[in-house]
C-alpha cells in the first residue's frame, strides 16, 4: 500500500476522488482497502483543519443549536441560566453568560465549554 502525503491541492482532490470510489466498494476494517481507506481520510481529515479551519460557534448560537436538537425550550434553560427573563437576556445577547451559567449549560446540555466562553467576533 504506498500512500503518499496530502501537501497540495492537487494531492487533496486525488486522495477525496480515490476515498469516493472506496467507499463506494465499503471494504472492510482491517483489509488492504479498508486501512487504504483509513489513512486516506486521516491524511485528507489532517490538510482540511490546516487549510479550511473552522470556528467554534458563538455561545447564543451554540445554545439555540442545542434546543433544537434536544426540542428544548426556554423553559428548560431556567435550571441553567436562571429566571426566564434571563433566559430571553441571554438568548437576545443583552446578557452575557456567566462562568456559573457556562458550567451549568457544559454539563447540562454537553455544549463544549470552549464555545460558551468563545468572545463575540
């Protein structure tokens, strides 16, 4: 199996292109094509957080994110957050959160923690 390292665009579009057609045969953990296919996508996983970084999302949105997915609403932030005009504050960017507040919407919610003390851009 030679396999050689993801440096440029050129060696990105190669490695996605031969990832697309093995994953189309699904090989099997532990075979030649299923370990091909495991170092291809950790080599192309490596040059996107190089060449196409991501931020983290605000904390509002990390929390509205997270409602949505769980069907929550106001109502069951008020153990985290407080009285529900506080919820609103908060949810409206005319409060910020507090250190209290983000430790209880981690472990509540399982929202990272980086996100919910990330600054405003």
């Amino acid at each position: 199996m030679e396999v050689k390292p993801v440096r440029t665009a050129r060696d990105y579009k190669a490695a996605l292109k031969e990832i697309s057609t093995l994953m189309v045969t699904d090989p099997a953990p532990g075979t030649p094509n299923g370990d091909r296919l495991d170092v291809l996508s950790t080599l192309v996983q490596a040059y996107e957080q190089r060449h196409f970084p991501m931020d983290l999302p605000d904390a509002v949105e990390a929390i509205k994110f997270r409602m949505e997915q769980q069907g929550l609403g106001p109502k069951d932030l008020e153990p985290m957050i407080g009285q529900r005009n506080r919820v609103y504050e908060v949810l409206n960017r005319k409060r910020p959160l507090t250190m209290a507040m983000v430790w209880r919407l981690h472990k509540g919610l399982g929202i990272p923690a980086e996100s919910l003390i990330r600054q405003p851009a």
